[in-house]
C-alpha cells in the first residue's frame, strides 16, 4: 500500500497535464475531472504529510540523528533513492556554509580524515578549467538559452563539488554512545557498535587503483575500504555484519572495515577505551600474530 501511494501521486500529475493539455476532452470535462484530481492529489498530500512528520518525529525519539530521520520520512512520500538525494542537498549546502565561514570545530570525540582527499586536487583542477569552458560555451554555442543553461549547471557543478569536499572537513569520524560514526562526507556512513568491534588495529594499506571513498574489492566478501587518497590507516573487524548508507540504499554487509584517519593512533587509543571491557582487556591482533 505505502509504494503504491508513492507513486500514486507523480501518476495523478501526469494524468492531469495529460487531460488538460491533450485536448481530448470538453472544457467541462477537462474541468470537472481537474477539480477532482486536484482534490484527491491535496488529499493524498495531506495525508503522507501527516504520516511523514510523524514518522520523523518517532525516528527523533529513538535518537536517530536529523538527516537519516528526515529521509526516512520523505521515503513516505518518494522513493528512498530520491528522498537520499532531496535531504543530501541542502546537506551539502549547510556543510559548505560552515566550512567557508568556519563554523565548525572539532570535539574530543571528532576524528578528521580529509587530510591528502584527491578532492582537495580535483577542487583545484576544476577551478581552472571551468572558466575556459564557459568560454567555449560563448564561443561555441549560437544558441543564448543554451548557453545559460550551461553555465548555470557549470557552475552549479563547482559549488556542489566544494560543498562535496566541504562535507568531508565538517563531517569527521565521531565516536558516539552507542558506537564509532565513519564516514565519508555526505555519501557514505555507518555507526559501527562497540559491542561488535573484535579487532582492532593500525595498518597503512592501498585502496585497488587508488580510488577513493567506500570501496569493495574484488573477489573478497565481507572487506570494504573508506579510503582517502587511496589509503586507509586503520583496521576495524566486527562480530557481527555492518552496513553503510550509500547513495542507493544499504550496502553490502562488512565484517572487516579498512578507514582513513588524519591521526589514525588517537582514533584507535580513544576507541579502545570505548571497548566492553571483556574486549578492550584482549590482546592488540598485532601482539597476538608476533606470539
């Protein structure tokens, strides 16, 4: 029933501009059936308004943070692809604000990982190339609402690329009560428990092609890589399955989690201590295979 009222309402839409533009019907018709449309469209509005607050407010309660709460309740309204991207937008508006203004700092619990982003260099790329290619549009292009088009989206495309890059710097790794937050920027996150955590260690390793982001190798399952610059700093292995959110929903689930951190030991010495004490008490992995 819920999916089916998703699209129930795109569908009356497109019904409507259909009917009035289509010509096919008298303007009584036309007008009797538009009355009626917009009457069950403003029905089935206010009624997915009503269950999408409340489901925010519940997610709120259970102490879901704001952005996951508010695209769990858009998903009553719109597909979770399309809800992930509404609520990812004016995310990466706010976060590019802070980071130009410097509005942010970073608390004990904060663990910043930017530092070596192949973003930082693409940034830079872009801000040289962007302004030759709107030369070529004036140059190339006879069409003059063509060219506008194309410079709104090019320069839509270089804030949104600084907001990107601004998301990783405002939005660092965090150790939480219930668990270690990783991320990467605005794309990708996932809460890992302490309770899960079964080792622990510092291990500089390569990301495949030296990509950068959530990364899962080839041929290996349950191995995930959040990487900066193509490097990770630190390995986490859990007890039980974690799943990131991504731009398409859940990912695959993760066992053995590679991450990128700024001071890899801090992050480790401070989530040891976040450890149950049945665990935090074991042996580093390193110690164990030197034993």
């Amino acid at each position: 029933m819920e999916r089916f009222l998703k699209w129930l309402l795109p569908a009356l839409i497109v019904v409507e501009i259909v009917l009035v533009r289509g010509g096919v019907l008298s303007l009584g018709q036309a007008v009797a059936i538009v009355v009626a449309i917009e009457g069950g469209i403003a029905l089935i509005a206010a009624r997915q308004a009503i269950v999408a607050v409340r489901r925010f407010r519940a997610g709120r309660r259970d102490g879901v943070d704001p952005w996951t709460a508010a695209e769990d309740a858009l998903t009553v309204v719109f597909p979770r692809v399309m809800a992930r991207f509404i609520v990812m937008e004016p995310r990466v508006w706010i976060c590019l604000i802070r980071w130009v203004t410097r509005r942010y700092r970073y608390d004990p619990d904060d663990f910043p990982y930017h530092a070596g982003s192949i973003l930082g260099i693409f940034l830079v790329v872009i801000l040289f190339t962007t302004p030759v290619e709107i030369i070529l549009f004036e140059l190339l292009i006879p069409w003059a609402w063509l060219r506008w088009i194309l410079l709104i989206l090019a320069i839509y495309a270089v804030v949104w690329a600084f907001g990107l890059y601004a998301s990783l710097v405002v939005l660092p790794h965090r150790l939480e009560p219930e668990g270690l937050r990783v991320r990467y920027g605005v794309l990708n996150e996932a809460v890992i428990p302490y309770d899960r955590i079964v080792g622990l260690e510092e291990e500089q390793r390569k990301t495949p092609d030296g990509r950068e982001g959530l990364i899962f190798p080839e041929g290996e399952t349950g191995v995930a890589f959040l990487s900066i610059g193509g490097r990770t700093h630190l390995r986490i292995e859990v007890d039980e399955p974690v799943r990131f959110r991504t731009l398409t929903g859940p990912s695959r689930p993760i066992n053995v989690l590679s991450v990128a951190a700024n001071h890899p030991d801090r992050l480790g010495a401070a989530l040891r201590e976040r450890l149950p004490s049945r665990r935090r008490d074991d042996p580093d992995p390193s110690e164990r295979r030197a034993a």
